[in-house]
C-alpha cells in the first residue's frame, strides 16, 4: 500500500499520518521530519536546508529525491509506506512515478488534507505559541503558503486526473477527519 498525504502547511498532515501508519502498519516518510534532522546535524547541507526551511521556501528538488530513494530502498520500505510533505513540486511527482515504475509499486491513494485559509491561519498561529518551530513566523507561514498553493495545489489536478485523489475535508476533530479518511480510501481501494 502506498499512500500520497498532501495538504497545506497547518492542514494536519503530521497528526493524520500517525494514524494512518498505525493503521495501515506501514512505515512513514516525512520529508519535513528528515529535513529537520538534517538540519540539526549542522554541517554544510544541513546549513543550506536550514536557510531554505526557516525562510519558508523549498529545498531542492535533487536533495529531496536523493533522501527519498534512499530511504524508499531500505527493505521496510519494500511493501509500501505512508510519503508526507512529497511531492511537492511537479518535477518531484514525475521523477516519483518514475521511481514507482522502476520498483513495479503501485501507488494506491493520494489523500489530501482540504482546510480553508482562514483556519490554517489560525491553527499556524497557534502552533507557533505551543511547538516554537522556527518556521511558524508569520512571514514565513505566508510564504509557505504561497509555495503551496503556487507549487504544489497544482498537483491535486494530476492526480485526479490519474483516478488517484481522495479529498477529505480536514476540519473538526482529529478522530472526526482520520473517519473520513479511511472511507476516502476505503470507498475506492
Ligand atoms: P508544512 O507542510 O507544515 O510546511 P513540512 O514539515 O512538510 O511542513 O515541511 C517543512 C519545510 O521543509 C518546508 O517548508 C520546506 O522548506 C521543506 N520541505 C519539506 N518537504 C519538502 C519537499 N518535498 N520539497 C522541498 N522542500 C520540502
């Protein structure tokens, strides 16, 4: 089982992906998540994604790939895997199918995360008091926001367009949106 989760920044991607992992038993891969650690390691490529994060612009799209079929190629990986915050950009969506193809794996759902704008707002903000992520500034929530729907809402269209996209309103509780969830992708599995 391979499962795209997209969804804009404080669309809750990182809460929803928990659940689907445990529920589904398939390991996750977060780009956000080994950006960050990449980042902590503190040597030059951690020092150039930490300049491209904290200001709220993407990394590059070889570094991205790079770090993806790496980890793709470990073996827990081989029966499928939860991808979150990839891709992001239209080149990255065609060199994964790419990678797809050349495994033989077949990507079953791209489930993504639909929030209005006004309450990702509102939820960025309030994250940024409680978690203090570096990238939760207003300036750079604005930005990131500009990123996503300039680069990576335009993917939604691909994958509907391939059968592939399962919407799912993302407001109310978390429990309430992980239900929709699974009948998004159990409705069409
Ligand atoms: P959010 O969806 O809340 O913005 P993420 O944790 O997914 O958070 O990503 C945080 C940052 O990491 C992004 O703003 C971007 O700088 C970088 N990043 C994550 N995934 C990618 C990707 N696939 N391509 C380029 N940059 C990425």
């Amino acid at each position: 089982m391979i499962i795209i989760l997209m969804g804009a920044p404080g669309s809750g991607k990182g809460t929803q992906s928990k659940r689907l992992v445990d529920h589904f038993q398939i390991p996750h891969l977060s780009t956000g998540e080994m950006l960050r650690e990449a980042k902590k390691r503190g040597d030059e490529t951690g020092r150039q994604i930490a300049e491209c994060i904290d200001s709220g612009r993407l990394v590059s799209d070889d570094l991205i790939l790079h770090l993806v079929e790496d980890r793709l190629s470990q073996p827990q990986y081989q029966r499928g895997c939860l991808l979150d915050g990839v891709p992001r950009t239209t080149v990255q969506a065609m060199r994964l199918d790419e990678l797809f193809r050349r495994h033989a794996w077949t990507l079953d759902h791209v489930v993504a995360l639909s929030v209005p704008q006004t309450e990702l707002v509102r939820r960025l903000a309030a994250r940024a008091k409680v978690e203090g992520r570096a990238d939760d500034t207003p300036e750079t929530i604005a930005r990131r926001m500009d990123v996503y729907d300039k680069q990576t809402a335009p993917l939604l269209e691909f994958f509907r367009s391939r059968g592939l996209l399962r919407e799912v309103a993302a407001v109310g509780s978390a429990e309430d949106v992980f239900q929709r969830v699974l009948s998004a992708v159990n409705g069409q599995a």
